[in-house]
C-alpha cells in the first residue's frame, strides 16, 4: 500500500490541527504569538466529535488491532440546555433518580422503556413483547409506555441522538438501537458520559492507521502536491502521478478532491 497525501498532516478534512498549521491555514503568513504557548500543545478539530464507547467505530478500531497505537479518553459529562437551564445527561441509577429532567412518576415509565430496550434482542422473540420493531414506529412504541413530551424530547435527542423529530415516524428499531448503544456505552467505562474521545485529537486516528499500515509494509508519503489520478483507455484507474513521478498501481482509493474532473 502507497499512501499519497497533498497535505502536510494526516487527515484531511477531519484532521487536528497544531497551532502553526491552524494559523497557516486560516491566517496565511501570520505566526501565532508566542504568548498562545507552544504550538505542539493545541490539537484543534477540524470535524469535532465523540465517539461512542461501544459503537461501530471502537469495534472497528478494537478489530484492527489500531487501538495499540492509540491513547483515548472518557468524557467526563454529557448535557442538555431545556428551558434555559443546563442539565447532566445522568450517567447512573443515582444520578437518575435525583436528575430534575424528570418528576417522580415520570421516571418510573421512563425505567420500564429503559429495561425494555436493555432487553431486546433482534433474534429473541421473547425480548419484543409482541412488537415488531420494524413496523411498529418509534412514536407507537413511545405511547406504549406513556412517556411525556419532554422526556420523548430527552431520550430522542440526548441519548438516540437524533437532530429532528422525523425518527418518531419511522419504524423503531433504529431508535432503541441508539438507545441501547447509549446504555451499553455508558456502561463499559463507567464513566460520567459514553463519549470518549483521543488524547491528542481525531487526526491520531488517520496516523494510527498509516502506523499499522507500516508495519505490515506500508508507505506513508505526506506533502505530495498536486496529486493526479491516471486512466487508460478504458477509464480504468492504473496509477498516481505526482511531482513527475507515477506510482503504478491496480486500485485507487481517494476522496473526491483528488478527482475534480470526476466529481461535481
């Protein structure tokens, strides 16, 4: 494997930026000013985000082996802003029961929804209390349980993390899957939040990549200029040439900066 990257850093768009990069980015010729510190101490996002404890990118990432070269954090905390007030998403039985978000009566139909989804299981019927997830939709499955407006609001945006209300329409197995990654995320750390999130920002997952790549005879090539794609007569990809040199090659995987001509 031959990696060709135009930039000087790993990444691309979702890569972290050091302060000298991000000022060359965003300032041009424009040095930050010493008083910042030193530049290696910032790892700035250019995609912020978390990841889940226990979702499909940590399995990804546990599969490969590349969590060996990687370092990661939990999250301390998970909040909502709700009528002008901010809100810990709780992370425990304790913090639930003393949570605001919901009143007392309101908790106890949150907590049967709640062991309905810790329970279910696609393959066990038994699990499903006679619903079938994938015709039932999420509203229908809601209403079962009697839950208020609000705490719909909660579990759809907070913990399914869903950015509209669409969902409620559509059948529910996406939702309690959310839902049940959540609480499976939350639970393997044990942590205040299921969010972790890599010590030095998102861009060391690209870098601990191209370092297992090496092992296994991989090479890593940053700051290669103006990458361009070559065809043959047929349309077929067959190499990359940059700086007047083309490396030779039966398969190309790029995003679709490197192919202007291809992509609108």
């Amino acid at each position: 494997v031959l990696h060709m990257d135009q930039n000087d850093y790993y990444g691309g768009a979702s890569t972290s930026l050091n302060l000298t990069q991000l000022f060359k980015r965003y300032r041009g010729d424009d040095k930050p000013p010493e008083t910042l510190g030193s530049s290696r101490e910032y790892n700035v996002d250019m995609i912020p985000k978390f990841m889940m404890a226990n979702g499909a990118l940590v399995r990804v990432l546990i599969h490969t082996d590349v969590t060996k070269y990687l370092n990661f954090k939990a999250v301390d905390g998970s909040f909502v802003y709700n009528k002008g007030k901010i809100y810990k998403v709780p992370a425990t039985d304790v913090e639930a029961l003393k949570s605001p978000l919901m009143g007392l009566f309101e908790k106890r139909r949150a907590r049967k929804f709640f062991i309905y989804v810790q329970d279910y299981e696609a393959n066990d019927p038994k699990s499903h209390e006679g619903l079938d997830l994938n015709e039932v939709t999420a509203r229908q499955l809601i209403s079962k349980y009697g839950l208020e407006d609000d705490t719909v609001d909660f579990i759809g945006h907070a913990l399914a993390l869903h950015l509209d209300d669409s969902y409620l329409d559509k059948p529910a197995k996406d939702f309690v899957d959310r839902v049940k990654t959540y609480a499976e995320s939350l639970a393997r750390f044990q942590g205040g939040s299921p969010y972790i999130y890599p010590l030095y920002g998102l861009g060391e997952l690209p870098q601990a990549f191209a370092r297992l790549s090496a092992v296994y005879g991989g090479t890593y090539m940053l700051n290669k200029p103006a990458c361009k794609v070559e065809f043959d007569a047929d349309g077929k990809a067959i190499g990359v040439t940059s700086e007047g040199e083309t490396a030779k090659c039966k398969k190309v995987v790029c995003d679709p900066s490197y192919l202007p001509d291809k992509v609108s």
